[in-house]
C-alpha cells in the first residue's frame, strides 16, 4: 500500500524530477552554454537581479523539452495517470516555472545567486509542478503530501552524486 503510494507518486512527478535535473547538466556542456542567455537578460529591479544568471533560455526549453518527452514516454506503459502527454508539458512546465518562482523570491530577499535556501530550493519545483497540474485537474493531495516529504532527500542524493561526477557545479 504505501510502496504503491510511493511509486504511484514518483511515477506521477517523474516529468518534473527530470525538468528540474536537466538545466544544471547543461553548465558543463560548452557550446550550449555559448548560446544562452539569462532569462532576465540580466536585468535588476530595485537593484537587485530580477532572477539571476541561474535562470537561463536554455535551461528552460531543455528542462520542457526533455521533461516532456519523459510524459510522453510514459504513455507507452499501462500505468496511471493514463496516456496523456500534456500532464508531462504541464508538470514540466510547472516545475521550472516554480523554481524561476523560488529564485524571484530569493532575488527579493537579497540572497545571492546560487544561495542555499534550504527546503525552498528542493521543493519550489514539486509546488509549482503541483500547482499547474491542478488547474489542469490533476491535483493528488496522497502524491503531494507524499512528495513533499521524499523530494529533499532524493534530491539531496543526486546532487551529491551529480556533483561527484562533475555533471553539476554545486552539491545542492
Ligand atoms: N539552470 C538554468 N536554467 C534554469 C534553471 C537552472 O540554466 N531555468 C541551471 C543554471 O546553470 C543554475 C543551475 O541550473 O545555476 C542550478 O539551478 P538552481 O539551483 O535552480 O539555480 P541557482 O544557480 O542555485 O540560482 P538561484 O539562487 O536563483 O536558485
Ligand atoms: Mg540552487
């Protein structure tokens, strides 16, 4: 019962873990890196950056692209929620707008680029993927709940493992 809750769960997040995973693999890949730019153009607000160089154009349209494609994929397999990519694009789309969310927030506080805010850092995504989702009707308070306690150290783990194999420049 709670394994099948658990799995339910991240079988359902699955686009968004994959959203949010993929923008910093890009920092380590030199020719994209030469052809993107800062989804704020670096501009501030109040003298501070709006969002910061850590939100960028490309980061964004990989994080979609592949997010999407995971959604895709898994309407190939007999399992709930059934068939329908779009909840891939939404959830991937809300992921990545709850983390440009999040390091507005950051932005506003003073806290710098790249600062650690614990609990914000590891969850804006799951938030917002959540929160687009369920305008779209597929809201699933057992997942969410669910999520919210086993994101941090999920991705706590792969970070430290991202990092340790130079896919990421910081271990959170
Ligand atoms: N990233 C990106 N585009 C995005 C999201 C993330 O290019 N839309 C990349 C950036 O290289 C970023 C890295 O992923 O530095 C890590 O993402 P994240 O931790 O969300 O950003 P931070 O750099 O920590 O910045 P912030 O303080 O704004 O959260
Ligand atoms: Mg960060």
């Amino acid at each position: 019962m709670i394994a099948s809750l658990f799995l339910g769960a991240i079988w359902f997040i699955l686009p968004a873990y994959v959203a949010n995973a993929v923008p910093p693999l890009e920092g380590s890949i030199k020719w994209i890196r030469r052809y993107n730019a800062p989804l704020d153009f670096g501009k501030s607000w109040k003298g501070k950056p709006i969002l910061g160089p850590g939100k960028t154009w490309m980061g964004l349209f990989l994080g979609l692209f592949f997010g999407s494609l995971v959604g895709f994929l898994q309407g190939f397999f007999p399992f709930e929620p059934q068939g329908f990519w779009m909840l891939g694009f939404i959830l991937s789309l809300g992921a990545l707008l709850g983390d440009m969310g999040a390091s507005f927030f950051k932005r506003r506080l003073g806290i710098k680029p790249g600062g650690k805010v614990i609990l914000l850092d590891q969850l804006d995504f799951v938030v917002g993927a959540f929160l687009l989702a369920g305008l779209g009707g597929w809201f699933n308070w057992r997942y969410f709940v669910i999520l919210l306690v086993v994101t941090p150290p999920i991705h706590l783990v792969t970070n430290v493992l991202g990092h340790k194999l130079n896919l990421k420049s910081r271990p959170w």
